[in-house]
C-alpha cells in the first residue's frame, strides 16, 4: 500500500522535535515521573502557538491527529495544566538556544535588518478600548531578520519606550557572526551602533536623519537596492501577527516574552518547510 504523503504540520513536527532534542535533555530531572519528556513539552507548546490556540483547544484537536501523536511518541496526551507548567518551566535561555538553532535551517545570507513592531498586551477589542478611553499597553518587539530568507535572528521585547537607537547594540552583540551587513531605518541614526558595528565588523546601511544637507548627501550615496531589502523585516512583524496573533496571550511579562520567542522559532519552522 502506497504511504501517505506528509502533512505540512507533520513535517512542522519533525523538525521541531528533532531541533528540541539537540537542545533540552529528555527529563528535567531523575526524579521527574518519566510520563512525558522536555521535547514532547517544547513541541505541543510550539504546536499550540502555531495554531493560535489555547492549551485545551490544541489537546482536542490532538485527539484526532495519530500521526502527529505518533511522532512525538505520545501514547496518551498531557492534561492542559501540564503544558501549562511546563510553559513556566521551561527558561527563556531554552526557547534561546532553539530559536537560534532553527535560524541554520534555512541559509541565511548575512544581510540583515532591524525593525520594531507592536503586540497588544490584551485581545479587548479595539471597539471597546476606543468607546471606554482604554490604553492598551503594547510590547515593544525588535526582531533581528536576515532578508534573503526572511529568518528571525535573535529578538528583543520589552515594556517600555526605550527608543530604537538603544535597543540594537545587545542585537549586535549577541549575534556579529550571523551579521555582515545591517539595514536600519532612521530609527537606528546613532554614531554609537555604527562605531559598534565596524568593531564587530559588521557594515552599517543606516539612513541618517536629515538635519544638513551632508546628510542628504549620504543619504542619496546609500545602495538603493541593498537597502531596499530592509522592507523584508516590515514583511516579517506581519507575517507573525497575521499567522500567529497580534496579541499576546499571557498575562505576566515574563511569560509574554516567551510566548513571542516561541512564535519566532514556529516561524523559522514553518519558513524551513
């Protein structure tokens, strides 16, 4: 009999368990109850942030999928408060390491460009928040994104209103292997990020804000079509809030921050396939 060909969601699942493997070990501890591994955890959560789901939806639709139950060696499914807590215990050094591995599935060119996005705090309707005079918080999410293939790099999230020009230097230094150019818009004009990206040898493309006309001068002296490539990190903060949500679920920040690294790597696994 003909085998049946893979899914999408099959092949999302394959990789990703494979990828949780090289990572996290199989149990967090030998006295741990050995039902289900740190792997099988990583996956039905990146599973879950995939579908835009929550943990009692996922596990219902699990029921009806044996294939994906049987690559992840899932003889019974977890209960929602066990992905739950497993959430909380896994560190946002794990979902770290795994997103920078899913990163060389795909092969990057080390053009690279930054760009900062918005994700809502709570999923009120925007209706509502108008009508009350509400203030919806936002996350501030900076994602670090090689243009040729459109593979989120590293990420940076936080709560308040530091300005681009601040937030790009622990970018660069946390990745200058995986940088050879950097595409910034006028948000990243700052002598600092371009001293600190000749250091790590990394070639800044950063438009300067035009007070003199020198400025416009280097301006007008840019690489249009290199630069024009920087529009693909624009491209990439959609595609997470189309696919993904434009919200988060959590309610603590900690938690929120991990829930936006997991839709980064989901995205890296869906791009790889």
């Amino acid at each position: 009999m003909k085998a049946l060909p893979k899914s999408q969601i099959l092949r999302f699942t394959e990789k990703a368990i494979h990828l949780a493997r090289r990572v996290v070990s199989r149990y967090s501890s030998k006295f741990s109850k050995h039902r289900y591994t740190l792997p099988q955890h990583v996956v039905l959560l990146c599973l879950k942030v995939r579908k835009n789901t929550t943990y009692r939806g996922l596990l219902d639709e699990l029921i009806e999928m044996p294939r994906i139950r049987h690559a992840l060696g899932l003889a019974e499914l977890p209960t929602p408060s066990t992905l739950c807590k497993a959430f909380n215990r896994l560190d946002m050094a794990v979902w770290r390491a795994i997103l920078t591995l899913s990163a060389t599935l795909l092969p990057t060119s080390g053009v690279v460009g930054v760009d900062a996005s918005g994700f809502d705090r709570s999923h009120a309707s925007k209706h509502y928040t108008k009508r009350a005079e509400l203030t919806i918080q936002q996350l501030k999410v900076t994602l670090l994104v090689d243009t040729e293939v459109n593979a989120i790099l590293d990420l940076h999230v936080t709560t308040t209103r530091k300005h681009d020009s601040q937030i790009a230097p622990s970018l660069i230094k946390r990745n200058p292997e995986d940088i050879d150019i950097l595409l910034g818009d006028k948000g990243y004009d700052d002598q600092k990020i371009r001293r600190l990206a000749r250091q790590h040898e990394v070639r800044p493309l950063i438009k300067h804000r035009e007070f003199t006309s020198l400025h416009k001068a280097w301006n007008a002296r840019l690489d249009a079509d290199l630069y024009g490539q920087r529009s693909q990190s624009e491209t990439v903060n959609s595609t997470l809030k189309r696919k993904y949500g434009a919200f988060v679920r959590s309610r603590r920040w900690w938690k929120q921050f991990r829930e936006l690294t997991i839709a980064c790597l989901v995205h890296n696994l869906d791009r790889s396939l």
